[in-house]
C-alpha cells in the first residue's frame, strides 16, 4: 500500500494510498530518473540515473542507503529477483551487469549487440532482455560462472512483427513492410507472475509469448500470491494486509529484525562497540609509536642530506683538516700524561720517588 514516485524533478516520493498520506520525499541529487524498481524483499527502492548511478532508497533515511557505480552511460533499466538477492542492470554504454547484493559486487557482465531498452527477471531466474526490435531471454544469467560456455546462455529469441497490412504486391510493398519493421521498437517486458507467460511492449501495441519454465509451480498461498483465489478470498486477504501493514519507516536494507525480539539499548549499543572493536583492531595492531624528528623536513638538512656521499675536492681537503685536528688532540693528550710519542720512557732505582703529576 505505498506508492512510490520519481520524476524530472529529481525527487523520491513515498504516498500510503490506504489512508492518503504523505510519508516522505528526499532529494536524489543525481537529476531526472526514468528508471525505479523495488525489492521485493525489504521494499527498498532502486532508482537508476543518468550518470551511471543506482542508488538504494528507504523513506526511513534522508540520503541513499548505498550508491553503485554501475554503468559508464546512462542507466536504461533495472530488475530485482523474486529472492531479494541479484540485481541485473542495463545501460546505454552496451552491457548488461548483474549484481550480487550481498556485496554489491558485479557477478557477471555480459556485452550486447546494442543497448538494451529494457530487462526482468522471473520467477525461475530467467532474464529477459528488449535489444531493438527483439526479446531476448537468458538462462542461468544469474547463476553464470566464468567456466561455462556462453552458447549455452541464450534461451529464446523472439522478434517483434508488424500485423500485416493490406498491402499489394511488388518493390513498394516489400519497402513498405520493411520501413514499418525498422519502426518498431520494444520499451518495455514484464513476466507474469506464476506464469509462463512473457509480456512485451513495444512502438506497435502489446504482444505476449510463452517461455517455458518462467513462472514459479508452487507458490505459498499464506504470500497472498495464490493465482487461483476467488473475490471473496482476495477481499479478505486485502483486509488482513490492513490489519497487518507495518510503518513505511521499518524499511531497511536489513530486514530480518522484523518479528523478532527488541533489545534492550544499552546491550544493543554494547553489542555495536564490541563489533567495532574487532573490526578496529587489525588497524590498531598496525599503530607504531611515531619518533619525533623535529627540522628533519627543514631546506639546509635536505641539502646536507643529500651532499653527504658526494666526494669533491673541498671534501678531501675538510677530511685531511679533520684528521690533523684528530692526532694533534691525541699527541698533546699524550704529552700531558707525560709520555712524549715514539720513545719508551725508562724505569731506574729512583723511579718510584718522584712526584707523579696528577
């Protein structure tokens, strides 16, 4: 029961049209969006951008959950699986990405003829893509590992048909025919739920194909998705949604808390640290004791720095001055004690009777 809007002006507009009222609207940032799909899991909204950028939405927060850089071109469309868990995305630069987002990471990338105009994604896990005037649906897109072969990803191709006119015979009936093939174009798909059943919009009308193996054999009627229902179970069924319809602010990307116990804050807080703790730790073990060397970034110390293993002529000449110095020192601390260099001094019988000089 909550409407969700995007339009030229740049805004994401949340109305619950059970009871007519406004809930919330943020501002993307990122201009004009033609494209928004949303989760079926955790009724987050995606809303695709003409930079390239998909940008996650919950009428709880009033900036976006996560940004993905995804396309290098304008984002043509988007499709969430039924399971809340791939996200396949289609841009004007040609390709096709599907996103794991667990970890908001590419899982697969697959190059097209030309851009796509429009994706979804069935029950099953079957993709289908509208490329010009042709459908294309894929198998085990989702699933896909680097090891397997892509001749094997195609499942079906369906090319869209003008209904026949009433045209004659001849050069100008074939011209004509083939100019109205060249006119059509497909803008939009959309599996039927529960069904094998493949919608196309296009230029010319509506059209739908059978893809076998779509739809989803066994649904839980307890979802509120059981096909067979008559009116009095789909109005009942309407009014237990009512009764049970949760506050548009509970949704997150997270959405497992829903039916569970509230915890306490002060124990929720004290669980949050803990996990920071643990995260911080491996940057805290890094830490070294930084040792200060004040001037070390000063000109004249860059300049001895660099001067120090050069070896010149004023340096040999400082070096034989230095070394002068050094054994002028060391002979007048000799004399001092009293032993002149390069004699022994001599020991007699009165030796011992002299005053030594201290």
């Amino acid at each position: 029961f909550l409407l969700t809007t995007i339009g030229h002006s740049g805004w994401i507009k949340w109305h619950d049209v059970s009871i007519g009222e406004y809930v919330a609207g943020y501002a993307t940032g990122f201009g004009p969006s033609r494209v928004l799909r949303h989760n079926p899991v955790n009724a987050v909204s995606h809303v695709g951008h003409s930079n390239g950028v998909v940008t996650l939405w919950s009428p709880s927060a009033g900036k976006a959950l996560v940004s993905m850089f995804c396309h290098r071109a304008p984002v043509t469309d988007l499709a969430v699986d039924r399971a809340g868990t791939y996200m396949v995305t289609t841009g004007q630069d040609g390709f096709m990405k599907v996103w794991d987002l667990r970890t908001y990471a590419a899982v697969n990338t697959f190059q097209l003829d030309q851009p796509a105009s429009c994706v979804d994604i069935s029950d099953r896990g079957l993709v289908a893509v509208g490329v010009g005037r042709r459908v294309q649906v894929l198998q085990h897109a989702l699933t896909l590992t680097p090891s397997d072969s892509n001749s094997s990803l195609t499942y079906l191709t369906h090319a869209i048909r003008t209904p026949n006119p009433n045209l004659s015979s001849g050069a100008g009936a074939i011209a004509a025919r083939n100019a109205l093939l060249s006119n059509v174009s497909v803008s939009s798909v959309k599996f039927c739920p529960f069904e094998d059943i493949l919608c196309v919009g296009h230029s010319h009308g509506l059209s739908s194909i059978i893809v076998p193996g779509a739809g989803e054999p066994n649904y839980d009627s307890f979802e509120g998705g059981d096909p067979f229902r008559n009116n009095k179970q789909r109005r009942e069924a309407e009014v237990q949604s009512l009764l049970s319809k949760l506050s548009p602010h509970m949704i997150g990307l997270d959405a497992s808390f829903v039916g569970t116990v509230e915890k306490d804050v002060k124990m929720l807080t004290e669980e949050h640290n803990a996990i920071f703790r643990v995260a911080n730790q491996k940057e805290l073990d890094k830490q070294t004791k930084k040792s200060k060397m004040r001037g070390k970034n000063k000109i004249s110390a860059k300049l001895r720095k660099k001067q120090k293993n050069v070896i010149d002529a004023q340096m040999i000449k400082l070096k034989e001055k230095q070394t002068a110095e050094r054994e002028a020192r060391e002979l007048k601390k000799k004399q001092t004690e009293g032993i002149s260099e390069g004699t022994a001094t001599k020991k007699g019988a009165l030796q011992r009777f002299l005053t030594r000089k201290s």
